[in-house]
C-alpha cells in the first residue's frame, strides 16, 4: 500500500503560499469559461468548463490543427493552389470569397480560416486533406478523442450549427494548448490583425488582437442558442495564458470578459519553480536489487501558478508505491508528489528513480523473499 511522507524542509518553504479564495473570487458574465496558465500548465479558474455549447467558428481549431499536420506529414505543402469545389465557393457564413478563378494557396486558406473565420477556408481545406467533408469530419473526431475532447462531437469542419455538433469550454481548452504545444512555429498565423484576398481585405473577428498588444490569438465563434464565446491567447514575458469564454451576451461582453480573465491571470498569479532532478526528495525500499532503496525525484524542473496573496503554507506530501522491485529503470514512475492547500489538491506530479537499480545477487533476493513472505 502506498503511503504519504513528508518532504524535506526546503521544498515546504519554496511552497510557503496560500491558494486564498483567488481561483474561488474570480468571476465572468459568461455561461462557461477557463481560466489556463498555459506556463504551468494548470487551471487558475473555471466556471461550467464541461456544459454543452455550440462551437460555431471555434470548431476551426481542429480543422487548422488538422491541416497544420497535413502540412507537418508532408500531406500538403503550404504553397500548392487548392482550387475549391463548388460546394467550398458556396459556403454559407463568413468567406474569403474563393472560386474557381480564385483559388489560394494551402497558406492563404489556412489564413483566411484562422483570421476571418471563413467557412469556404474551412470546406476547401477539409477536401484538399482528406478528398471529402465527411472523411475529414471522422478525423476531427478521432483528434478530438485522443485530445480526451470527452464532451465534443463533430459534424462539420466550419462550425455550421447542427444539434449534433457541440463542444465544451473545457475541450476547446484542451484543443487550444495542442494547437500552440504542437505546432508553436504556427503561432502566429493566429495573431494577424487583418487578412486580404482578391482586392478584398478583412478585419480578424478577435477585436483583442486591435487592443492588447500581448493578445496573440486564437478564434471567435457565434450561434443564436449558444451567444458569443472566444477562444483567447496571451504572451506577457516568459508567461502565457488562456481564457476560454462560452455564452457572452454580446460580442463586446465576450471581449471585455476575456481581456478581463488574461489580466487576472497575470496579475493575481504568479508562476515560481518547483523541483528538478538534481534535488531528491525522498527515497523507497527496493526489494531483491543491487541496492537497498533508490532516490526519488521530479522528472524535471516545473512550473506552479500561486496566488500572489500569501496568508499560510501549501502542504506538499508524496505518494509512492508500496512495493517495488529490481529491477528499476532510471526514470522510472514510483511515487507522485502532491501540493495540498484547504483539502483540496493544487497540482500533482510524477515522481521517478533517479537512478537505476538492477537485480541483486542471489543472497541478496532469497533474503528479500523471504522477508517479504513474513510481511
């Protein structure tokens, strides 16, 4: 069975913050919204993160994320002239206003989709990744799953609503930070005030981009049944967040509440350092190896987001496994470590050997074995 032990002294006193009532105070005029530390990789604030929605143009994000991968397996080349089908050309919505005597380029339509949320962007992409709505459709679905996008159906590429098309505040999240974790050359794309095609020029949906220099994407999205949401990114020094808004009355509403939650996160959060391999923070029994115990340690160096208000100490406690033995690999999971504030858990890492242990000799695992059958 596993058991908790304290930690050192000096990795309590790194911790010595409080999680206050930050998270907890934190509201938005939103029917759903996230708040994410995309630095530490954690959720500062959330209200409904898993209700239902209508993604409207949200739903491009996986149709970019799709073909930026195309791109990536060498599928498509971002220069090659996609001349779209008459469906594509007839794409209800917002449009970059592609034709038969007006194709673009893979590039231009990923702009076009990203920037204007353009439905013929959306279609014609989809046919020229997979020949077919439908089959790029399947393969929405099949990111979305290993996205454990758990709430999201698909039915379409461009967000069209449909009462089988649906997403959570949560997946879009979820979605959002593989986009910028997967394809980080890509970043910009999503950052571009303004896009022009055929003598036409548009002015990007995200209002943010016009009046936050450190808004840097990503999509707007809107439906009558579901209102405004927005997907919104930003970079200020070495931090990054995302705030996720679903439900906005207003399209100015859905801005101000976004630029409100990005503030927030930078302001009333703070990201320090926890850990590394070169500090061990406990040890645990190895049974029938070389040595007796083997060290424990973060598999590297993280990151954790804590109120600036600081009133009391983060508990931090280790889990580990209750019996392990030889052989051990170097890096190996054997133990979790926990931070603990209110009964409730802040964050929780893996814990691995910070050196291997091999099998031991043939004393050495006779006595093992036997003390282990006394246990």
């Amino acid at each position: 069975m596993s058991h908790p032990v304290r930690i050192f002294a000096l990795l309590a006193l790194l911790l010595w913050h409080s999680l206050a009532a930050a998270g907890q105070s934190v509201q938005a005029a939103a029917r759903s919204w996230v708040l994410y530390d995309l630095s530490a990789r954690q959720t500062l604030a959330a209200s409904n993160p898993e209700r239902r929605f209508e993604p409207a143009s949200l739903t491009k994000l996986m149709t970019a994320y799709l073909v930026l991968q195309a791109i990536e397996r060498g599928k498509l080349e971002r220069a090659a002239m996609i001349t779209p089908s008459a469906a594509a050309s007839r794409a209800a919505g917002a449009r970059m206003y592609i034709d038969e005597r007006h194709p673009a380029t893979v590039q231009q339509l990923l702009q076009g989709l990203v920037t204007v949320n353009a439905n013929d962007a959306a279609l014609a992409l989809a046919e020229a990744v997979d020949g077919s709505e439908t089959r790029f459709v399947e393969r929405m679905n099949e990111q979305a799953r290993r996205l454990d996008m758990t709430g999201t159906r698909f039915v379409n590429a461009s967000g069209q609503p449909d009462p089988q098309h649906h997403s959570t505040a949560a997946d879009m999240l979820r979605l959002a930070e593989a986009l910028l974790r997967d394809f980080p050359d890509d970043r910009t794309l999503f950052a571009a005030p303004r896009f022009d095609f055929n003598g036409l020029g548009q002015t990007t949906r995200n209002r943010l981009l016009l009046r936050d220099p450190t808004v840097d994407g990503l999509m707007t999205g809107q439906t009558p049944r579901s209102g405004y949401s927005m997907v919104a990114s930003s970079q200020r020094g070495e931090r990054s967040m995302l705030a996720v808004i679903v439900g906005a009355d207003s399209e100015r509403i859905r801005g101000s509440e976004a630029q409100r939650l990005l503030n927030l996160g930078f302001t009333r959060w703070e990201v320090m350092r926890v850990g590394g391999a070169e500090r061990q923070l406990s040890s645990v029994r190895v049974w029938k190896g070389a040595s007796r115990e083997v060290g424990l340690v973060l598999a590297g160096e993280t990151l954790l987001a804590v109120p600036r208000t600081r009133s009391g100490p983060i508990q931090p406690a280790i889990e580990v496994r209750g019996l392990v033995e030889a052989p051990v690999n170097a890096g190996q999971t054997l133990g979790r470590l926990r931070l603990m504030a209110g009964g409730e858990m802040l964050a929780e890492y893996p814990l691995v050997a910070r050196e291997s242990v091999p099998v031991g000799g043939f004393v050495r695992r006779m006595i093992d074995t036997a003390l282990l059958w006394l246990e």
